[in-house]
C-alpha cells in the first residue's frame, strides 16, 4: 500500500536525522572522556537531554503522515505553495526549505533549554559547530525521502491516468468520425478509470449533445466545471447549450464565466449578443459587439451582425454609423455600402440611399446585393417594377440565389406582371426548399393566381403555420380562404395580418376585403 510507505519514507527521515545528530553528540563525548567511555551509559545520557527533542520530533512526523492521509497523499506544503505562482521546483524547494527550518528551531529551541553556559555567544558557537554538518545531511536526507514520496505518488497518478488517457483518446477519435455512441462507451470507461477526469467529462457532454441527450449533456458540462472551475470551453459550450434549451439567465451566466476566464475572446461576447437579442435586448447585444470589434475592428462577421441588428430595430442613425465605421477598414464591403444606404433611406435620405445603391451596383459588377438592396428600397417606395428589373438582374448575376428568385415570384405573382415566369421560379425554388415557409406562401400565392385554390390551400396554410409572425402570410392564406367561401376564417387571417403589421405591404388590400378605410 501507498500509505504504509510515505509513513515509513517520513519516519526513516526522523530516524536518519536523529542518528546523525546521536554520532556526532558520540564523536564529541569520545573526544571529551575518551575511549574508555562506553556507549550505554552515554545513550542514557543523551536520551534523558533529548528527551523534549524526541517527542517534538515524532509529533511533527505523526502530524505530518496524518495531513498524508488526509489530503490523498498529497503533500501538503506543495500543495499550499500552489497557490503562490511559482515554478514548479522552486515550490518544492521552499517546502523542504520549510520542514527542515522547523527541525531547526526545534533542535534550536531544546538545546537552548539544555545548555548550561552563561552567555548566548557561547550557546551559538557551540550550536553551530555542532549543528551544522548534522543539518547538512538531515537536509539532503530530507529531499530525498521528500522526492521518493512525490515519485510514488505520481507514478500512481500515472499508472491510473494511462488507461483512462487510452481512452479518451479512442473517444476523441470515434467523436470525430461522428461515431457518438461508441465514443460514449469509451468516455464512461475513462472516467470509470478517473473519475476526476473533467477532459473525459466535456467530451462525453458534447457525444450527449451530439445525441440529442441535452439534459445529461447540461449534467456533464456542470461536473466538469466542478472538476475544474477555470475550463474556458466548459463554460463557454455549457452556455450555448443552456441557451438552446431555453435557460436563458443560465446561459448569460456561464457566458460570464466564459468571458471572465478569456476575456479577448469574442465566442462568449457573441452568445451574450445573441441572448439579449433573443430577448429584444438592443443596446447590451450592441454593447457586446462593440466590444468585440474595439480589439477586432476586422472582423466582417461581427460587424455585418451588428448592422443588420440595428436595421431591423430601426435605429437607423447608430446603423448608418456603424456600417460606416466598417466601410474605413474596408472600402469594398459590398453589403455595409447595401446596409448604409438602408439605413439612409430609413432616415428618410431616399435619394442619397438610391444614389449610393446604383453606384455601388456599378462597382461591383459580380456581387447581387447592391441590386437586391435596391429592389428592397424600392419595394418600400412601392416602385414594383423598377425593383422587378433589379431583382431580374440580380437574378443574372446569382442564378440559384433563393431570396433573389422569392422576391422576383412574388413580385410577379403579386401584381400580375408575368405569371409564367412566376410559375417557373416558383416552382424552381420550391423544387429545392419544400419546407420553407416563405417558399410555401410564394409557391401557394402563385398557384392562387392561376386560380388553382385546391392546390393553393394547403400550401398557404403550412406557410403560416410555419412562420406565424408574417403579416403577409397571413393575407394570403387569408384571401385564398375567402376565394374559398370561408369567410369566418379567411376574414380572421386578414385581421391577423392587420394586427402584426398595420402597414404591411397589401395592407389597403386587406382593409377593403374587411369593409375597412383608413
């Protein structure tokens, strides 16, 4: 056993620090009554002076292997000098620097009471001549034994770490392969092996987030943490998915945490962005962006997030400025010059906004986001066709472009331009994305106005079901219902589209189907 051994290492030390300190007190007593002087006699002598000194001694060795025990075996003063940030063998030195200091004082203090000359000149002379060799030697018996007591220990720490460490590293392998379960299995034998093993404890919560296990996946993120309170990614991913699963003060909580442990990293601003985004929380989220372009002025993403945030919050002015800002790091950014000009045309500088859109168009011949943002702005001019013509052009430029070919069906189907290009886009869009709410209505508003309503119905009715906050989903399914005969229902769709946005864009439509004026 481990513990048996560290209580011996520590009891040779006492035993070879008093048998040097018994030689030299018998070299000095041969010397002084010669060689006729037996031993026996002289040890009685000896142990009657040192009497003090041999219990003071066993007491600190006894007190010494119970702090051992108690701590794991663990020594203690390494342990405590952890705190202080020092290199690693100098914590060890200032520990046995440390014992062999309290022998000293202890031998010092007893030797003290013993010794019968007059003045404390003598004393210290005397002390030191005979000490000084005796401590030499107990110092270097003392790191030795102090070192052997450290090397069982860690080759015990490794014998159990190396398997586990087999392990984990099949995990990893299996996690990155996508092989969940079986990496699962591995994790649970690593820990089984090393149960403070916070490493095997992130990943097996990442192969339960990977399964869809989140409420074991949150248990593994939280005994992680517990392990180790200074893992960085722990915190960070324990954020995220509390905020997937909806605990959203959880979630701003660990992202704190996060950030207090890596505070020039931008993952934790980002995900305290986006919470307080989720909860309409404008200015912390602009806040946190902010914070990440001062050290990052760069970075693109970050700064289009921040934008688009301010655009659709409609504080045009902070998003003209912003979008800015970015256009001095990058003059070429096409989409901060289509988020400029928005933000000019929401403060009501329509003829800048147009001007600057044209121009950017002009630039940047490859790119189709000026002539989308300039399809937009005239969208909200009501301009159709003009828009139609950017949209058309865009279109050009990104053939498979999912919003681009949306708007250009829309666009057509609405106001009855070309219906069979409607169709053909339509139906090319929704060949690739069924699912998607606004490719549904646009698909099921074309199908209406080719007086399909059977076909229509069920289209519009996922789409509003599928994106419940459209204004325009709503009208739509609205007004196919009333083509339908069903005007109880149909009319309470057209009221619902009224409710979200009074001035949608159809909304005149919508009041006059409901015997409504302005």
């Amino acid at each position: 056993m481990t513990t048996p051994l560290l209580w011996s290492l520590l009891l040779a030390t006492l035993i070879i620090f008093l048998t040097v300190d018994l030689s030299f007190a018998w070299s000095q007593n041969r010397r002084k009554r010669g060689s006729t002087s037996r031993f026996l006699p002289f040890l009685q002598r000896w142990a009657t002076m040192n009497g003090v000194k041999l219990l003071g001694m066993a007491a600190l060795v006894i007190v010494f292997s119970l702090a051992l025990l108690l701590q794991e075996y663990t020594l203690v003063l390494p342990e405590i000098l952890k705190r202080i940030r020092l290199p690693f063998m100098v914590r060890w030195g200032l520990g046995i620097a440390l014992i062999m200091t309290i022998l000293v004082l202890v031998d010092l203090f007893i030797s003290r009471r013993t010794y019968q000359r007059a003045t404390k000149v003598h004393f210290y002379r005397w002390w030191l001549k005979r000490s000084s060799m005796r401590f030499c030697v107990g110092g270097v018996v003392g790191v030795l034994a102090l070192g052997s007591i450290w090397g069982v220990r860690q080759y015990k720490l490794l014998q159990q770490q190396s398997l586990a460490s087999r392990y984990l590293t099949s995990a990893v392998r299996y996690f990155r392969q996508q092989q969940f379960r079986e990496a699962t299995v591995e994790l649970r034998n690593a820990i089984k092996e090393n149960p403070n093993d916070y490493e095997a404890l992130l990943w097996l919560a990442r192969c339960h987030w990977q399964l869809g296990n989140l409420p074991e996946a949150r248990r593994g993120y939280k005994e992680s943490v517990r392990i180790e309170p200074k893992l960085y990614l722990a915190h960070l991913e324990l954020g995220q998915l509390a905020f997937a699963m909806g605990l959203k003060e959880e979630a701003v909580t660990e992202a704190g945490l996060a950030l207090l442990l890596a505070q020039k990293a931008p993952e934790p601003r980002l995900l305290l962005a986006g919470i307080y985004r989720s909860t309409g929380r404008v200015e912390p989220a602009a806040e946190q962006y902010r914070a990440i372009l001062a050290t990052n002025s760069a970075n693109r993403e970050v700064r289009n997030l921040l934008v688009g945030m301010l655009l659709n919050s409609h504080s045009f002015a902070d998003a003209g400025r912003e979008a800015e800002n970015g256009l001095r790091v990058n003059p070429r950014d096409t989409d901060l010059k289509a988020a400029l000009a928005t933000a000019r045309d929401g403060e009501g500088r329509r003829g800048e906004a147009e001007t600057m859109l044209k121009e950017a168009a002009r630039q940047d011949t490859v790119s189709p986001l000026p002539l989308v943002a300039l399809g937009e702005l005239y969208v909200r001019r009501r301009e159709y066709i003009p828009a139609l013509q950017c949209y058309e052009e865009a279109l050009k430029r990104s053939p498979n472009n999912r919003t681009i070919i949306n708007n250009a069906a829309l666009l057509h189907a609405e106001h009855g331009y070309d219906l069979a290009r409607a169709a053909e886009l339509a139906s090319r869009i929704y060949s690739r994305y069924p699912r998607e709410p606004a490719v549904q209505d646009t698909m099921g508003w074309v199908l209406f106005k080719q007086g399909k309503l059977n076909q229509a119905l069920p289209l519009l009715r996922l789409a509003t079901s599928g994106q419940p906050a459209s204004p325009a989903h709503h009208y739509h399914y609205g007004v196919a219902l009333l083509k339908a005969g069903q005007s109880v229902t149909g009319r309470t769709e057209v009221e619902k589209a009224l409710n979200i946005s009074p001035d949608f864009d159809g909304a005149a439509e919508a009041r006059r189907l409901l015997g409504e004026r302005r």
